[in-house]
C-alpha cells in the first residue's frame, strides 16, 4: 500500500495572544524586561489527526475563526505545530494568501524566479515555464514593474500564476477561487480542475458547500479547532448545512 500524501498525528498549535495594549515597540520591550505583559495561551488547533491519501480531494468547512487556514499552513510548513507531527509525502504547492512571500522592491519577473525557489525549483525550470506564467497573470506589460506598485489584484493573480504552472504531487488551496474577477475566476478553476485530472492530491478551504461539493470527495468540518467530523463530501456538506441553519 502507498504512503499517505499527508498525515497529521495528534497536532495542535498554541499561539500566545497579548492580553495588554503596547503603544509601540519601545513600551512593548521595557514590559517585556520588567515581566509586566501578559499573555493568554489560544489553541488554534487541538489534537488534530487527518490521512489524506494520494488522489484525494479534502474540502475543509468551518466557520470563521474555526483553524481552517492555520491547519493549511502547519500542512504547508509555514507553521510549526506546538505538538504533534505532520508528515508531506510529494512536492506542495501552496495557494494561500496569495503573492504574500512576494519581495515588493523586486519586479515581477524577479519575483517568479524567487517564488519558484522558494518552492524549490531550479532557475532552469522556471526558465522554461517563465512565458506560461506571464501569459497566465495576464501581466505581460508590468513584468519590470516592482510589485510594491501592483494592486492586491495583480500579486494574487501573478501568485497563482506561478504556483499553478509547476508540477505539485499536492495542492493546497485557501479560497483561492476568488481571485480577481470573473473572467479570471473562471479561468483559475480550469486551470485548477485540469491539474485535478493528472491525480494531484488537495486540500480546499471554501465557505462555499457548492464549490466543495464540485471539487472534492472528501471533506472535513472544523469547530474551534477540532474535526468534529469527516467522510464523503455530500455527507459532510449535508451537516455543514444543517450547522449553518441552526440545526444540530
């Protein structure tokens, strides 16, 4: 039997809130030495344990501030777990927040060859899917132009653009599906749906039951930082439903 592409084993994160208001970072470190600021331990997330296998499409529901986004990026590798482990088998691709690992005094063409690295590939890869990439951000005419002076719209575009022209064994994707407007929303999702058919495995974070009931098999509901269920996407989309409505 093959190895799982993700396994999450008895993972939580804890983050430590400041429970005073520090008017600016010189106040913040006199308090810091004279052990006058508090903090409030929050757990994110709480003895979280998922098996995703290779091929699977796992939807991930939860209301706001349930640890949908937190979970993708301890996945990720953005974020270290508290406790636990977490363990990728295959090279991910992460769709977050989108453009955010972006150098802004860099231009956009330097930016693509700096994003792929950080995804680890080599300069002569990205060479070779550079035109790809640009035709795809539709940003051809701002490739000179430092991203400090693109709108929001522009780095998540020139983000996906990148993260969806390699080649990833698994996709992670937090409402990404979002992004710029409808003609661009539009050609996302098929670009998304054929990197589908070559058997990527993926994790979706949607507020959308439709959009998860469209892309996955699997889903997962997320409560304050628990699963407090998984199984097939119609079941689980079923009771996010009844949640949403009030019922129990």
């Amino acid at each position: 039997m093959s190895k799982p592409a993700i396994t999450v084993e008895n993972m939580s994160i804890m983050f430590n809130l400041n429970s005073e208001k520090v008017d600016n970072l010189k106040e913040y470190f006199i308090k810091l030495l004279k052990r006058q600021l508090h903090f409030t331990e929050f757990w994110a997330l709480k003895d979280i344990n998922l098996t995703v296998e290779k091929g699977d499409r796992v939807g991930i529901l939860g209301f706001n501030g349930a640890g949908k986004s937190t979970l993708l990026k301890v996945i990720a590798g953005v974020l270290k777990p508290t406790k636990g482990s977490v363990s990728v088998s295959g090279v991910i691709a992460p769709m977050l927040e989108l453009g955010a690992g972006f150098d802004s005094n860099y231009s956009g063409k330097e930016n693509i060859y700096l994003y792929g690295a950080t995804m680890g590939y080599t300069r002569k890869y990205i060479d070779k899917k550079y035109d790809e990439i640009v035709e795809f951000s539709e940003l051809k005419d701002f490739m000179n132009v430092p991203v400090k002076n693109y709108s929001s719209g522009m780095r998540a575009r020139l983000g996906f653009a990148i993260a969806s022209a390699v080649e990833p064994d698994i996709l992670i994707l937090d409402e990404v599906l979002s992004v710029g407007d409808a003609k661009f929303r539009k050609k996302s999702e098929k670009k998304i749906m054929s990197m589908f058919d070559r058997g990527v495995t993926v994790l979706f974070v949607s507020h959308s039951v439709d959009q998860i009931l469209k892309i996955c098999n699997k889903a997962i509901i997320l409560d304050h930082g628990r699963i407090i269920a998984s199984g097939e996407a119609k079941e689980i989309c079923d009771k996010y439903n009844e949640m949403v409505s009030g019922g129990k």
